[in-house]
C-alpha cells in the first residue's frame, strides 16, 4: 500500500517531477475537487491570510531553515528534528523536542516497572525512516504524532519527529500567534456558554473549500519549515498543515491522519493519501468530491501501548467491577485549558460518591497550573481531601502502584489525586498513562474519544468534537456527549453503581472493537508510509 500513497503524492508534483509552483498550489483545490474559485473566493482567502496570518512582505518561502535530527531525551528512540543552531541541553534538563520548554524531572519512561514501551530502542534504528510531522496546538495533534511515533518504534522504522512550532522563525511565530488566538476564544466560549459557544460552534463547523484554499496558501508560506527535511522520506502528518506544507514542498509520500469526524475541507490534504478514522468518515468524504485512491479508511489514532494492550485492559476493569471496587474516574484537561467552570461543578456534584468511595478520581490538569491551582482552592473550600503531583517521578510510581491486572486499590488512596507538569510532553503523555489505571475516561469528545477505554463524554470545546463522541457511542465504549454538568453526573450514576452494567458493556464492547482492529489505525498508517507490508485497518468492522 506504500506505492498507493507514494501515486498520490506524486500526483501533486509537475510532470517533470518538480515541485509545485506557489501557483499551482493555488490551482490544487479546484482540479482536486472540480470546483472553481470565483474572484469572490479568492478575495476572500487573500482577506483571511492577511487577517490570520498578516504580511508577507519580505518573507521568502523559497528560502530553507537547516535542520538537524538529534535523539529525542523523552521517547526512546526517537529522532527530533531541530535547527542546526539549536544547542542540546545538558542531561537532566532535555530539551522536549516539540518545544522550547525544559524540566530537571525524570522522563516518563524512565521507572523500571513501568510496563509500558520499555523495549524500545535508546539509539537511532537502522530501520527505514518516517517522518512525523505536528504542530503544537493543545494537546490532540501531538498525541496523534505520538500514536505513529510508538508504531513505528513497534515496527523497526526510524521515526523522526518535527513540530514546526519547536523551530524559531517568523514563520513559526505567525503559527503559535494563530493557536493562542484560537485557544483564547475556545476557553471564553467554554466558559460563558449559551449563544457565544453556539456562535463559537457555528464558526467553527464552516470548514467550505475555501478554508481549504486558505490551508494550502498558507502552506506556500510555511515551506522554509519543512523545505530542509530529505524529501525520500514518508511524512505522516498530525495536523492538515503539515502534510499541505509537505505537498507544498514536494515531498514524495505523504500520508495525512484526518482529524475528528465530521467532513470539513481544510482537515484534507490534496495530493496526500487521507487516512481517516471511521466508515461514516469515508463515505462523507467521497460525496465531498475526494478522489476514491486518495481516500482510505485505517482505524483509529491511538498509541501503541494503548491498543496493545486494550482488551486485556478491559478484562482488567471488568474483573474490578465484578469485585465491586470503586471506579477509577479520570479527568482529562484539555491543551487549550478549557471548560473550567463546567469541570468543577462536574466534580463538586459528585462529590457524594467521592465521600462514599464509590469513585477515586483521577485530575490530570496538564501544563495548566491555573487549572491545578483553582482545584486545589475549591477542594480546600469544600473540605475534600486530595493529593497534588507535580513530578514524572510521582507518576511513575502512581502507575505502577494502581496497575489494573492487581484488581485491587491501594488503601491510602485519597479521594482525589491531581496531576500538573512543567512540560508539555508530559502533560499529554500522562493521560496515556493514567489511562492504563483507570476504569473511565471523563473527557471532551477530542481525539481521546476514539481510544479504547469506557468514556464518559463532557461538553464539546469546538462544535466539531461532537461528532466523534457519536462515533465512540456508535462503537458502544463512550456515552453520548453530556452537554450539561446535570446529564453528565447522571451518567456518572450508572457507571458508578456496583455492577454498572453500563461500564460491563463498554468493556465488553472495547474488547470485539479490538478484534476488529479498530484501534490500529496508526500502526496501518506507519505500514503503509514505510511499506512494511499490507494495511490491515478495520475495513471488515
């Protein structure tokens, strides 16, 4: 399947084999989907790049950033691209590789028990390489860049990761200037609710082709990021602009891993192979105006210690609810930081099972220290006991200590554990962890709404998450989205009950799920971009 996605991505270049022209960039829309921008169109795009993105003047997007691979200090491994003028950080204070931010903590990794990825390599792999594009915004993106990280490790290839916020430019700049902008409007909207996060949703379900047209000019801007990487080598993409700029710059394979679940243009690559995560996906797609041999259905993004190990995890969990343990609730904050208010009185309003030991809740606040700060307040105020971790240290040896194959939980258990970190890699990668020692995932319909563990699905931050939460319910391992704190604790009720026969189905669910591969989409993707043998997505599901 390898040389379908290399057909594709060929199908972007002129037909002497050159890269594409920043014209034929702009002409790649129509002749993908046939339908032809009008001067309205195109005014309208040159409006949003100036608006989003400002001046161009004196910017030359023919010009390249050297970069440089050196071997990640967070995921064993790995290689990280970085300018070449970036010194490495002396050892105790790595740099994170996908950002500028350091920590003097131990790696994630790093505990001797920890059963989990401890068989990857420490030094460059002789394998045949990928590169694994993201750009930092919120968590999703990265955790998705994760998923094939750890497959490619799985398989013998040699990753290299690139997020091309880590790189510094104006270029990058311009980027991270678009993200605090849209973060800051999904946490007033999150917050205020009502007709602004109606009016938010709206905006945000408008991905036309023109929004696809503004991703690809935009692309021809954020070539300088990517022009330096070796152009023989596959690119997975985390994000849509990352496999527009790697099209842009004439790379010959690029694989896009299509975000979410409900069909926009701008989350489309033309000239990648788009990877997508269910069958409703796929067929919304193809009516879209997708080319068919451009279009696959692989499964979902989802790491690999995660869908390794996703039915013995839910036989685990049936066995604790069986036993009639307490249920392990964890929260997860979002990267944007956003829906505080609903989470508190999400957790206030169960506080009488908390009180009760029916349910031991799990906080892993992120990099948010405001968020961890505010908690601790309202938990002080209330009277509710809690323990505060701010190191990888501390992670650790919670994970080790609350393995679900114990069936058992530790007596000095508070009622609620909080997580908070320095770093941004170890703010998302602690979910992954925590996810292994829980009985339930609380959390907005994001891109965790597609892994493998029971859900119980918040509020949406941006109208388009709803969607993947329909899929999880679809697929029988989350709730429906909980648009109220009300409904949500009345979910909470039935998971939280001795022998919940809600949470026996989810378990019961995740676990035919994974007969059918469902949670392998990255491992089909790395397959797939390294050629490493035929795709086995979950197309017989």
């Amino acid at each position: 399947m390898g040389g379908q996605a290399c057909k594709c991505t060929r199908g972007a270049r002129g037909e002497a084999g050159d890269a594409l022209s920043s014209q034929d960039a702009q002409d790649m829309v129509e002749k993908y989907f046939g339908i032809p921008a009008s001067c309205q169109d195109n005014a309208k795009v040159c409006l949003q790049m100036k608006m989003a993105y400002g001046s161009t003047h004196n910017m030359d997007t023919n010009r390249v950033i050297p970069l440089v691979p050196r071997p990640s200090p967070y995921v064993k491994g790995m290689q990280v691209y970085l300018p070449v003028d970036d010194e490495p950080q002396q050892t105790g204070t790595p740099t994170l590789g996908i950002t500028k931010q350091t920590s003097k903590c131990r790696l994630a990794d790093s505990h001797p028990d920890l059963p989990s990825l401890m068989a990857f390599p420490s030094v460059a792999l002789q394998g045949k390489p990928v590169i694994v594009g993201t750009v930092r915004m919120g968590f999703g993106h990265h955790r998705i860049a994760y998923s094939a990280v750890t497959w490619a490790l799985e398989m013998g290839a040699q990753p290299y990761l690139v997020d091309i916020l880590a790189i510094d430019s104006p270029e990058a700049v311009r980027v991270a200037e678009m993200d605090k902008a849209y973060s800051k409007l999904s946490r007033i909207s999150s917050n205020i609710g009502g007709v602004v996060d109606e009016i938010w949703t709206r905006m945000l379900l408008q991905g036309g082709v023109n929004s696809l047209r503004f991703s690809c000019a935009l692309a021809e801007q954020l070539k300088p990021l990517m022009a330096g990487l070796p152009k023989d080598h596959p690119v997975i993409a985390a994000h849509p602009w990352i496999g527009q700029i790697a099209v842009a710059c004439g790379f010959e394979t690029v694989i896009n891993l299509v975000i979410d679940n409900y069909p926009q243009y701008f989350v489309l690559v033309p000239g990648a192979l788009n990877l997508v995560q269910s069958p409703s996906y796929y067929s919304k797609l193809l009516n879209m105006g997708i080319p068919s041999n451009h279009l696959r259905y692989a499964g979902h993004w989802v790491s690999r210690d995660i869908a390794k190990f996703a039915a013995s995890d839910s036989q685990a969990r049936i066995a604790r609810v069986q036993k009639k343990l307490s249920v392990r609730l964890l929260i997860a904050i979002g990267g944007a930081g956003a829906q505080q208010k609903y989470v508190q009185g999400f957790i206030l309003g169960m506080e009488p099972w908390l009180r009760n030991g029916r349910v031991k809740l799990f906080i892993n606040s992120g990099d948010h220290g405001f968020m961890a700060d505010n908690l601790t307040s309202v938990f002080d105020k209330e009277g509710l006991e809690y323990v505060l971790h701010r190191s990888q240290d501390d992670l650790n040896n919670f994970v080790v200590q609350h393995q679900l194959e114990k069936v058992a939980d530790p007596s000095s258990d508070p009622m609620i554990t909080i997580f908070n970190f320095d770093t941004h890699y170890a703010a998302f990668r602690a979910t992954d962890l925590l996810i292994r020692v829980s009985d339930v995932l609380a959390t907005k319909p994001s891109e965790l709404a597609f892994f493998p563990i029971p859900k119980l699905h918040l509020r949406h931050v941006g109208g388009h998450e709803s969607f993947s939460a329909v899929r999880s319910c679809e697929l029988g391992d989350g709730t429906v989205e909980c648009t109220t704190v009300e409904l949500a604790l009345q979910h909470l009720k039935l998971i939280a009950e001795e022998n919940s026969p809600l949470l026996l189905q989810m378990n019961q669910s995740i676990i035919e799920n994974d007969r059918a591969h469902i949670y392998e989409g990255s491992k089909v993707a790395v397959e797939m971009a390294v050629g490493g043998g035929q795709a086995s997505p979950a197309a017989a599901s």
